[in-house]
C-alpha cells in the first residue's frame, strides 16, 4: 500500500509517484540554526536515485512555518507537528531503504543548489 504525507501532514492514500529515490541523510534542525528557513525549523535530506546511496546524491530542503529564506519552497508552511511526522517518516524510509517521491515546489529564489519541497510521497510496503 502507498501512503503520502501532504501539507496537512495528515496520511492520505497515493497512486504512485513519478520519480523515486533513496534517502541517505535526514536532519531536522531547530529554528535556532537559521530561523528565516521557518518558525519550526527545517528538514534537510540528500537522496540518490540508486540503492545505498550509489551515485550523484542531491540535496533537498522542506521548511516550515514563516520561512522567509531564498531556498525554502512558497507552499511549504509545515507546522511543528506535521514537521516532525514528516521528518520521522522519513528517517524510517532511510533506514528501511524504502523508495520516495519528493514532490516540488515553487521555491522563494533562483540560483541556490537546495531543491525546496512540499511533501513526499512514501512506495512500497
């Protein structure tokens, strides 16, 4: 069964996704760290599209409330919670070597190496 996590951060039912990769890092940072990537904090992944992380690996940023950073997506607003969820969904994938789909986002500028996200898609079991 497929699950995704959107915006809401509620657990919704999903066809499939387009492109999935492999998560090889995941942090949650504290809005202390840089407190324009949202009130709550941020989440920052790097993902392969080969199992264990073979190949190119590319970084992505998923941000959280009132994020006002250049590299944070438009439409990513996650509250402190749904953050959370999403970070820790995510780190389980990672450590099952489960596939994902990051969804895209209409990121705040051009120019910085960060891919701005607004919800993953989870496959498989």
């Amino acid at each position: 069964m497929k699950y995704a996590l959107f915006l809401s951060g509620a657990l919704a039912l999903a066809a499939s996704c387009a492109h999935a990769e492999y998560v090889c890092e995941v942090s949650l940072s504290s809005p202390t760290v840089n407190p324009t990537q949202g009130k709550y904090g941020d989440i920052e992944l790097m993902t392969s599209l080969q199992p264990n992380c073979g190949g190119a690996k590319k970084p992505s940023l998923i941000c959280s409330k009132d994020s006002t950073d250049e590299a944070c997506g438009v439409h990513s607003q996650f509250s402190e919670i749904a953050l959370t969820t999403l970070y820790t969904a995510i780190h389980d994938a990672q450590m099952r070597q489960q596939l994902v789909g990051l969804q895209g986002d209409l990121c705040n500028g051009f120019g910085n190496s960060w891919s701005c996200r607004d919800g993953v898609v989870f496959r498989g079991p």
